[in-house]
C-alpha cells in the first residue's frame, strides 16, 4: 500500500478515503473493488461512535450483515449520511 507522506495530518474520514482510493486503484479483478454503496457504508461507519459500533456488532451478531435488520446498504443511505435531512413523505 501507498505509504501517506508524514508530517501531512488527515481527518480520519480522509485516511479512510484514501485507503478505499489506494485498494480500489490497486486491485486488479474488478469484482473485488469496493462499489460506491459499500465506501459510502465504510464511512458513514468511520464516522460513527465505539458505542454505535459494539451496538451494531451485537444487533449483527453471527450473521452476515446482509441477512440481518441492518444490511449494508441501509448503511449507504443518502439519508444517514452527515448533513442530510430526513425524508418525508
């Protein structure tokens, strides 16, 4: 992987989308890169508390994230992103 130059500080949201840039740009089968819903997910995740976090792996449990209540793509929604309004219909 890239090593960032030292001394430069990023928000941890930066370094994340670095990272993601990095893996995507260097992964060669392109079935393996991360799709927009999934770097949205990863970050709205980043962004989140250790307490969210521990709360989501126990809601999670043993299951993989998309054969539960909160899949991944619940995750990537517009609507839980930082910034955005709830919908309402």
């Amino acid at each position: 992987m890239e090593e960032v130059s030292r001394g430069t500080r990023f928000s941890e949201q930066q370094l994340l989308g670095e990272i993601i840039t990095t893996f995507n740009k260097n992964e060669e089968l392109k079935h393996l890169k991360l799709p927009s819903d999934e770097i949205k997910a990863l970050k709205f995740l980043g962004a989140r508390s250790t307490v969210f976090i521990d709360r989501l792996t126990l809601m999670w449990g043993q299951e993989q994230p998309a054969n539960t209540a909160i899949p991944m793509n619940l995750l990537a929604e517009d609507w839980l992103q930082d910034g955005m309004s709830l919908p309402v219909y």
